[in-house]
C-alpha cells in the first residue's frame, strides 16, 4: 500500500514547519510509516493522550470452541489471514486519519457493521436438491464491520499464545496487547460512529496510540511490524489461507 501523495507531502510540510495541505509527488520507502502518521497526528493533536473491550462480546467465525484450548498452529490457521487484512485495512485509513476528517469515506467504512461479509452464504441444498418449499435453499451471510471482525479475531489469536490452558486470558501478553488496542479504537469509533467531525483532535489521538500497541501485539503473535510492508496488499481471510508468513 503506498502512501497518496497529498498524506506523504502533508508530512514533508510538517517537517518544514508548514500548516498546509499540499499535492505533489513524494518518495518515501516504507520504513517511514510509523514516522509519518506520528509526525501528522502530532502536529492536529499537539501531545499524545490515553483512553476495554469484554472480550466475550466478540464472536468467533472460525469455529473456536469456548473454554477449549486452541493450539498456536491451529489459531494461525484460523485468524491469521482475518489479521492481516484488519491491519492492511487499518493502515490504508491512516492518512485519511492525519487529515483529522472522521467523515472520510475509508474511515467509515472500517467501522461500518454491513461493511464486510465475515461469513459467506451457504447452499442449504441437500445432495444438490433444495427441500425448501420456497425453494429458497440460499443461506444469508452474516456482514459486520471490518473493526469488530479485528477484534474478534485478534482476541482469539492472542488467547492460544499461552504455555498452558491453566493461565487466564487475561493474563497473557497478547491478550494484555489486544484489549489495550481496543480501548484506544472503541474511544476512535465512538466518534466516526456516532458524530464524526471535520477536525476531530480526539480520534487522531486515538489512532495514534493504537498504531503503536498493535506493532506491540503483532510482535507477540510472529507477525510482521507495521512498517514492513507486508501489510501493502490485501488477505484472503478465510481459514487456513494464512497460516504462515510465506
């Protein structure tokens, strides 16, 4: 994913000391992501601020069973590709975010619960026959936000990163990462939800704190920082399609 050039050179002007938005072209290699969102969101916030979510509130589509032991290879099967594509999604809204304009359509989008089908529809036939009277064997996707769907499936991750099914969720470093990244992002979207502003100096600080937790969580669960650039590109998210960075 590369960086529009109105964000790359928003940041040049930071640097130079300038207040103005401008467009042009830039070339600045993907190490620099985390300096560029922290220099932005600093200049609209001036300062850095901080704001839980219950993780049973968040539902599995991967068919994790509650109360079982879930192992580290079976977990990455699961939610890796559901990661990854909510941290690619995350990322991409991150110059939109500097800007400070919650109503931006990409930033709408990642909280919007009908945004993302996060289970397909299933053919309800049997042996290829429909035994519905209507005829209507088509089952109907569940759709949610690409935001609930990344905490669902960050939770669930991180709880299988444990040496044994004795220590509580809670208690685990992962887990400990994820609701600290939730508690930044809740506060984000109770702002772009329910009154998102054209300069919203909140939001931003909350973006910003967030970005820097989930470089904490993706470390603890072995996938790669934000700035590596493997997040440039879409994931498949369905499960077994991610199992391991190839």
């Amino acid at each position: 994913m590369k960086f529009p050039r109105t964000f790359i050179l928003l940041v040049s002007s930071l640097a130079a000391g300038s207040n103005a938005l401008l467009a042009g072209p830039s070339n600045q290699n993907h190490n620099h992501r985390r300096d560029f969102l922290q220099q932005g969101t600093a200049f609209l916030v001036g300062g850095a601020a901080t704001v839980l979510v219950n993780p049973s509130d968040a539902i599995a589509s991967g068919g994790a069973t509650a109360g079982k032991y879930t192992t580290i290879p079976i977990a990455k099967r699961r939610y890796y590709g559901r990661v990854q594509e909510a941290v690619h999604e995350f990322l991409d809204m991150g110059p939109m975010v500097v800007r400070g304009d919650m109503r931006d359509p990409t930033i709408q989008r990642f909280f919007d619960v009908n945004a993302v089908v996060v289970v397909e529809a299933r053919n309800q036939s049997i042996n290829g026959q429909c035994t519905k009277k209507d005829q209507s064997c088509r089952g109907g996707e569940i759709r949610d936000s690409r935001y609930n769907d990344m905490k669902a499936s960050m939770y669930l991750l991180g709880n299988a990163f444990r040496i044994n099914q004795q220590k509580a969720p809670d208690n685990l470093p992962t887990v400990k990462a994820a609701k600290a990244f939730f508690k930044e992002m809740d506060a984000m979207e109770k702002s772009v939800v329910k009154k998102p502003k054209e300069n919203d100096v909140a939001a931003v600080k909350h973006y910003a704190a967030a970005l820097d937790i989930l470089d904490q969580y993706l470390d603890l669960v072995e996938l790669p920082p934000t700035e590596s650039g493997e997040y440039d590109k879409e994931f498949d998210t369905r499960v077994g399609a991610s199992s391991r960075i190839t």
